[in-house]
C-alpha cells in the first residue's frame, strides 16, 4: 500500500512538473522571436530629410523605430537599412523578416502585415508612398 501512495505522489509530481513546462513554452517562444532581432529597443536610424515612424510588433513586444530617409517609397526607406528582407514577386517584395525576425506562411502561418496610420495597407512596400512624418507598422500576424 505504501509503495501504491509513493508511485501515485511521485506521478503527480511529475505530471504537475510537465503542465508547468507546458505553460512556459509559449513565453519562450514569443522571446525567441527576439533572439535574431537587430534592435531590440526604441532606436532612430538612416539619414534624409524625412522623418517616419516604423513599429515592429512580434509577439507581445513592439519596437518604435524613428528612421530619416530621402526614399520615395516604404521598401527604399527600409531594405537598405536591413530592416526588411524577402522575395521578390509579381507584386513585389513578399516580406519574410523584419528587423531580423522571421515570419513564413508556408512554414508557420505567419506573415507581415502592413499598417499605414494604423490602417490594414491595401498596398505593399514597394507600392506604400512614404511621407514625412508617416506612421507605419509591421505586425508579425497568425493567417
């Protein structure tokens, strides 16, 4: 009997240990998002006449980046400073990493969405006009 009490405890212990585990493997996942990330606070980059605000939301964090810039569109405002990579389609550029963060539909179901002023973009990178004082945001999203 007493063998059956330590064999019951010592299970429920380990299944309390696992459920743990379970639920802390969420929050791990969401902070290696991170891990990669170029700028992992605030920051101000590029130089132009133009000023723009970029917000970069993976997870449950988002950085507030302010760039200067002379380009004409968001992606020349952008790529140069590594701030966005992907491939290239009829369309344009198909964003997969933003700020170093990955996101790709085929292989977890995410992607980048684009915000202009808070808006869902009709519009992508190449094709979103930028202008002085703009605010853009880049939302790593769940299709």
């Amino acid at each position: 009997m007493k063998k059956l009490n330590t064999a019951a405890a010592l299970l429920l212990i380990l299944a309390l240990a696992l459920s743990l585990a379970a639920c802390g493997a969420g929050e791990g996942e969401a902070a290696d998002l991170w891990d990669g990330a170029m700028y992992m606070e605030d920051a101000s980059l590029g130089e132009g006449a133009m000023t723009i605000a970029v917000d970069v939301t993976a997870g449950e964090k988002t950085v507030k980046l302010s760039v200067a810039t002379d380009a004409e569109n968001l992606r020349d405002a952008l790529e140069p400073l590594g701030l966005i990579a992907g491939d290239e389609s009829e369309l344009g550029l198909y964003i997969k990493t933003v700020n170093g963060i990955s996101a790709d539909y085929e292989a977890d179901g995410y992607y980048w969405a684009l915000y202009i002023g808070g808006e869902y973009a009709s519009t992508g990178v190449d094709a979103t006009p930028v202008a002085d004082g703009g605010e853009y945001a880049l939302v790593r999203e769940a299709a």
